[in-house]
C-alpha cells in the first residue's frame, strides 16, 4: 500500500520490474557459486571469500553483517508500528480504551522493540532446527492471511475508512475509500503522487519509496545465509531461492494491481494498515503482519550470527571477533547470536523504520554487487575447476547485475552510497595488510594468469624495436647469502625490464628419487619478498654450471619476455661473507638461520667452477648474442650509507666507456660502449639514484686535439639525452706501457692484424697487455677523486683460444683490483641511438 499509494501503478510496477531485475541477476550468481563445491556456513559472505579472497571476503562479510543487522532492527520497528497501530492509545488521549491501551512515544515504542527483539534472541539461542518449524509455522500463517486478502478484494462491498493521523497535539481524522473494483479508482492510481509520509513527517520520493520497497525483497539471502545448516545447501539453496524469487514477485504485482483497483489514494497513502480494515476476518490479517515481520527479524538475526561465526572463524580479525566462535555443545554459534542481538538493539534507537530503509538497502545492493562481481571474476578466470551444475547463467547477467546494484545505490541515497564504499575500501585495506594469508586460493591470481598469458601472446618479438628496448636480467646466483646486495643492485639495473634469479644445483636427476628443487623454490620466493625485488625465480639441475647457465639463457622466459643480459658476480679468492645476516630485511627475524639456504663455503673449500670455466660461461652468452655484465664487490656497496651521506658534494657513478685493455683501439661510440653509456644512465634513473652524478672520464694523448674529442663526446651524450660530466684523463704514460711490450709503433703490423681479426673472431690482444700495462690502468682509475659509489667499465671480449681464458681472467682482476663497487659490461645489441 505504501509503495502503490505514493508511486502509484506504472511507477510501482517499474519498481518491482528494477528490484527483482538486480535480484534474479543476483539470485543466477548465488546458484551458480552454491553449486560449485563445498558450501559451508555464511552464505553470501563464504562465497565471496572463497572466490575473491580473504580480503574482499572479509570487508563485504562485515558489510553483510551489518545489512542483516540493519535489516532485523528494520523489521522489528515495522513489527513496532504495527502493534502500536493495532494496540496504541491514539495522539491526543490520555487514556486507552478498549484494545487501544499501549502508550505512544519514543521511548515506549523503543521498550516494545527491544522486548520483540528478546523474543527473536530467545528463538535463535535455541537453535536453527526451532527457527526452521518456526519459519515454517509462520509461512503457514502468512499463507493463510494473503489468501484471505485476495478473497478479500473481491468479497467485500464498498465501505468508508476513517483514519486518525497525528496532528500537532491531537489528531486529525480523514476519510480513505475502498470502492471495489473500479475503472475510475484504477486510472486515478496509475500515476505517482508522492506525500508525506506520516510515520516520519518526510516528503518521500521515487528513490526514497524504492528503498523501503526493496527490503521487502531481501529475503532472497536468507536461505544461503543458513548454508551452513542445510544438509544439502548445493541443492537446496537454487531451487528455494528461484522459487521464492518467482512467487514473490507475482503476489507483489497481483497485489499492487488489486490495491490500485480498489482503494483510494488517500487510503493507501495514510493508513499502511488498510488491509486490516477492508478484511473479511481482521485479526487474522494483523496476526500475519505480525507473522511475517517478526520471521524476517528472526531472519535478519539469525543470518547476522552466522555471517559473524564464520567471520570469526576464518580469524580474518584476529582477537577482535574471537568471542563469536564460541558455541554450544549442539553447535549453535550463541555467542555471535549474542553480539548481533546488542548490535541490533543499537540500532533500535534509530527510532523509525523509514529512517534507515534507505541505508539497510545500499548495504544490500553493495553486497549483491559483490556476488554478482565474485562470480564474473570466476567465470571470466576460466579456470577448469569452475564448473558449477547449475548452468543458466552468463558473465552478461553478472555484469547487468553489478550494473544494476551501483545505479541504484546511487539514485537511492548518493551519500549512503558514497560512506558505504568509503568503509568498504577502509576495510580492504585494513585486511590487505593485516590479515594473515589464506590457503582459500585468490581468484586475483587466476585472473591475472589469464590476461598475462593473452598479452605474452601479442607481445611479438619481431616487432621489437631499439626505441623500447629495456634491460631483461639473468643473474646467476651461486647461495644468496653472499649475493644480497648484488641482487638489490641489480634490481636497480632492471628499468622495469624482466629479472630473474638463476641458480644451478649440482646434481644427476637419474641418481636421485625426486626432484630436489621443488623444496627450495618457497626458500627462493620467500628471499625475493623480503628484499623486495620484483624478479622470478628459475632454478635448474645440471652435471655442470656452464651447463646450467646455458640451460637458463635457452630457456629462461617466456615469448617476448626473455632476458637479453647475463649477470654473473666476479670470479676472485675473496672469502664470501653473509650479507643476508646484516641485511635490514633479515635483521629483526626470530630465526637464526635466515631462510633454508645452506652456509657459505669456507675460504680452503674448493669451488664448483673452475676459472676456464668461468669465462667459457661469458663467451657462451655473447655466442648466443646476450650482454654480460660481471659484478665485483658489490656487496661491499652500502646503498642506504652512499645514497644518504651529505648533498655536497652527491654521490657519484664513474664511467669509463673505453676498452682499457685494448688503448689501440680507444673509441667511444661503437655498440658495447654505448651499451655501457645506456647501462649507467639506467642506474642513475633509478629512484634510489637520481641524487647520484654521472661522470664520464675520456682518455686522451698528447697531439690528438683533445678538446674536439671531448666536444665530439659532448654532442653524443646530447643526443643521447644523458646528463653526465666530462673528465679529460691524459694516458700518455699508460699507453707508452703498452706500445713498450708490443711488437711496434701505433699502425705497424701487429695492429693491421688485429684489425683484420675483426671483433666477432676474438682478438688476440690478450697476449699483448702486459701486467705492468694493466696495474698502470689500474692505478689510473684508482687515482679519480672523489671515490664513487660504483665504477662501469668496458668488458673485453674472451679470446678465441681457450687456453688463454686463465690469463683473461688474470687481466680482469688486475684491471678491478681495489677498485671498490665495479660492473664491467660487455654489450652486443644496440640499445639507444642518436636518431630516436
């Protein structure tokens, strides 16, 4: 009556059309997740959890707790208006007569609910069994009222209604009419003509009336909500809720129509309670409304408690629910029935039931959203376990569903809407980061899988171009324990390029009864959590760790996304020492042992590569067209100390874009030195390196105009768009060094020969450089003040002949010794270019 009385037919019909719209797309999700697996206690609330994960679970489970609370205190001030109704003294009397004997006022009509409400407390601390013959004894009733009601419409005659509506200090008495099936009095109704209403003194509207009218729909939760006490809730819920669903909304429109037809607009709009008076059999019609709002309180209540047990059970909020997992020895959650009735009674003093329709619908639409958008999110995973037996549902009905839910949210009440987001993304957030982990499963994960494993497929090698290009990192880790710093460092190095972590175990998989890296990835992920770094992990078995490396450069990376650059740390007798005990991450943990990484080896063990070895794994990865980068020292490099120390003078990186070992053929702009340029840049780009300066030191002889190299080089890096400072370096003692040991001067044969060799073949200038030449190098690059935070320097290629490999090596080590943090980088792809 109050819905047809405001809104009138058409408007009323729209509305029940738009309500039980967002409820049948609402209803098709919760069938389809009932009938997906296991269903346990919760309703709406488990299945949200187990499909969005702990963290949507838990917000929306708090979200739907509250509707429920909101709800039963909704229908126990409705259940109120009635009784005072049917048994108030009228306004303006002192005293009652006859029935009418209740006292009316604020406080009266709060004592009367809260002894209602005792009443629905009583019924769900006995247990679900005498809420379920309650239900139904009640459903009977119900049954029984409307029957009389429909025979009603036709049975009775005509007849005025007189209607005592406060006023001021007494009251005002007004004439409603049923007229029996009349044309007139149904063209009258057809279109809106919204009052006041009279319970709240409120002029009420199309949004307003829609959020009364759809808590009358609510109850479609109710079964899913006992899921937990049905034995078959895959079976059960689908079809009680479609049935309830259906028949609701042709008794409401059967209903709307017959009002409309046979009553006036005053009589509908002023006395909610009409239908009593036009009754064949009056009491019968006051004991159903009394019926049916308190089954709907009890409803409320009873669905709250569960949705608070199981909150509490999944320990989503740790101490602060842990008195609701309490229960009695037949399993009844009595505790949380205890704390949803004060939460109920709470809100009690709202006063009125108008007054909070309009929140208790936004919290039920913004929950509805959620179901409709947990099952989207699982039917558009695609995962093969998704296969739910009932069948009648599209990831179209659930996106009309959120669609529908978030429009009407806002047209209801936008700054009901607007709070109700607001707590729900304070409680994501809230349980984001203080909920423990879950073993539910994250149907984020399988999402993202799926759009990952779309976008790796049109991510098409063959369209790569050096106007995009980024550094993809391989770095190969012997035990973590000694690498930490190296591989934050790198991390730095990666410009949101790929990195991955490798790591070669030693062993024969025919000699062993199962694979022996399957325990050791946890240790490795959980290593990359803690230093923060967004790399992958790829682990491999192999009889040797040249092996294992070209295992990991072959296979390593997916589609588009290999890596183009092997990072290796140096090969030296230094004693590895543990950087993960000293590490920040690892500092305040309980274990002692970080992680389930073995020790470092001792100085006096032998190691698992030989040095030939070492450097057959460099030249394995310029074979197959890699860069190479190798690391010395780098865990001696204290980020936070460098980064933090004083803004004057900032820190700084040097560069030496020039192959030391090889001053006859000193050039700046070839492949791997703009490589070494493009590497440097990248590093200083980093934000825990923007404070950082780049220095480029240019080695310069007497007579060759230095001055027009070093603008030469000046240009390059503008056109490169890096800011970096020039330093002239006069080498002339150095170079001498090495024109002394060779064969002749600058130009003679020796260099026509090494020019012809070309770069692809290895030069065999190894055997040229002297040790005196090297340490002289050395020392040049030492004597660069102030010290820097990290040196790049050009990596030679390895020579052709194998056998020279031990002096290769000897040569690098010469050329690093004592230099502190040092990358020698070796590049064979071009990276950047003047012309971009």
């Amino acid at each position: 009556g109050f819905v047809v009385g405001h809104a009138g037919l058409y408007q009323a019909l729209a509305m029940f059309a738009v309500a039980y719209f967002i409820i049948g797309m609402t209803v098709l999700s919760v069938c389809a997740i009932a009938t997906n697996g296991a269903l346990d206690a919760g309703g709406a609330y488990y299945m949200i959890s187990r499909a969005l994960g702990p963290e949507f679970g838990g917000s929306i489970g708090i979200m739907f707790f509250l509707a429920n609370v909101c709800g039963s205190a909704l229908y126990v001030l409705g259940l109120v208006e009635a009784v005072v109704d049917s048994f108030g003294i009228p306004p303006g009397q002192e005293a009652g007569t006859g029935v009418h004997v209740l006292p009316q006022s604020y406080w009266y009509e709060l004592l009367y609910g809260t002894v209602l409400l005792a009443l629905c407390l009583l019924v769900c601390l006995v247990g679900a069994s005498i809420y379920a013959k309650a239900t139904f004894l009640i459903f009977l009733i119900v049954a029984a009222v409307l029957g009389t009601i429909l025979v009603s419409f036709f049975a009775m005659r005509p007849l005025k209604v007189p209607i005592h509506l406060p006023h001021f200090n007494g009251t005002e008495t007004d004439n409603g009419f049923f007229t029996g099936f009349s044309l007139d009095t149904l063209r009258d109704n057809l279109g809106g003509g919204y009052g006041v209403d009279y319970t709240t003194g409120q002029m009420m509207s199309f949004s307003s009336v829609f959020a009364v009218m759809f808590n009358g729909c609510t109850g479609i939760m109710a079964g899913s909500n006992m899921s937990g006490d049905l034995k078959r809730p895959s079976y059960s819920i689908p079809r009680g809720t479609i049935s309830a669903v259906l028949f609701t909304y042709l008794v409401y429109n059967l209903l709307a129509f017959l009002m409309c037809a046979t009553c006036n607009r005053i009589l509908l709009q002023k006395d909610y309670g009409f239908l009593r008076d036009i009754s064949i059999f009056p009491p019968l019609v006051t004991v159903g409304i009394y019926a049916a709002t308190l089954s709907a309180a009890m409803s409320n209540l009873i669905g709250a408690s569960r949705i608070l047990y199981a909150l509490a059970r999944d320990d989503l909020f740790g101490r602060a629910l842990a008195l609701a997992k309490k229960t009695s020895a037949s399993g009844n959650p009595v505790m949380a029935v205890v704390i949803s009735w004060l939460v109920v009674q709470v809100v009690l003093f709202s006063g009125k039931l108008n007054t909070i329709a309009s929140v208790v619908t936004t919290f039920f639409l913004l929950v509805y959203a959620t179901v409709n958008l947990a099952c989207l999110a699982l039917e558009w995973a695609s995962a093969p376990n998704f296969r739910p037996t009932f069948r009648y549902f599209t990831w179209h009905t659930c996106l009309l569903g959120i669609a529908g839910c978030c429009v009407m949210m806002f047209l209801i009440s936008p700054v009901s809407a607007s709070a109700s987001l607001g707590f729900l993304l304070l409680l994501l957030l809230a349980l984001h980061y203080l909920s423990p982990s879950s073993t539910w499963g994250y149907i984020s994960q399988a999402l993202i899988f799926h759009q990952v494993r779309k976008y790796l497929l049109m991510l098409d090698v063959r369209k790569d171009h050096v106007k995009f290009w980024r550094p993809q990192m391989l770095l190969m880790v012997q035990n973590p324990r000694g690498s930490a710093r190296l591989i934050d460092f790198v991390n730095d190095l990666k410009k949101s390029g790929l990195y991955v972590l490798g790591h070669v175990e030693l062993q024969d998989l025919d000699m062993l009864p199962s694979d022996p890296l399957q325990p050791q990835q946890d240790s490795w992920l959980s290593l990359v959590d803690k230093l923060n770094v967004k790399a992958f992990v790829s682990l491999t078995l192999a009889p040797s760790v040249r092996h294992g490396v070209r295992q990991l450069l072959f296979t390593s990376g997916l589609g588009g996304m290999r890596p183009n650059t092997l990072v290796l740390g140096f090969y030296d007798d230094e004693a590895p020492e543990d950087g993960l005990a000293r590490h920040p991450a690892f500092t305040s943990a309980r274990e002692e042992v970080p992680l389930g990484f073995p020790p470092l080896r001792s100085p006096t063990t032998p190691k698992l590569l030989s040095a030939r070895e070492y450097v057959g794994i460099v030249a394995d990865a310029l074979k197959m067209l890699r860069n190479v980068l190798l690391a010395r020292q780098l865990e001696s490099l204290d980020k936070a100390w460098e980064l933090r120390r004083a803004a004057s003078p900032p820190p700084t990186i040097h560069v030496w874009p020039v192959n030391l070992l090889r001053p006859d053929s000193a050039r700046y702009a070839d492949t791997c030195s703009l490589f070494l340029l493009q590497m440097a840049c990248v590093l200083n780009r980093a934000r825990a390196w923007r404070r950082a300066r780049l220095r480029l030191f240019l080695c310069v002889e007497a007579g060759t105009m230095p001055h027009a190299q070093e603008e030469k080089l000046r240009q390059l890096l503008k056109d490169l768009r890096i800011q970096a400072q020039i330093q002239l370096v006069p080498w002339d003692a150095i170079t001498r060094l090495h024109w002394q040991t060779c064969r002749g001067p600058p130009g003679g044969p020796a260099e026509e020969e090494e020019e012809e060799e070309g770069v692809v073949n290895f030069p065999s200038n190894t055997t040229q450089v002297s040790d005196e030449y090297v340490c002289a190098a050395n020392k040049l690059v030492l004597e660069q003040s102030p010290a820097p935070a990290v040196r790049f320097l050009y990596l030679p290629r390895p020579p052709a002949d194998t056998s020279l490999y031990q002096l290769y090596l000897h040569q690098l080590e010469l050329l690093t010794r004592g230099l502190g943090p040092t990358v020698l980088v070796h590049g064979v792809s071009a990276v950047t270019s003047t012309q971009l």
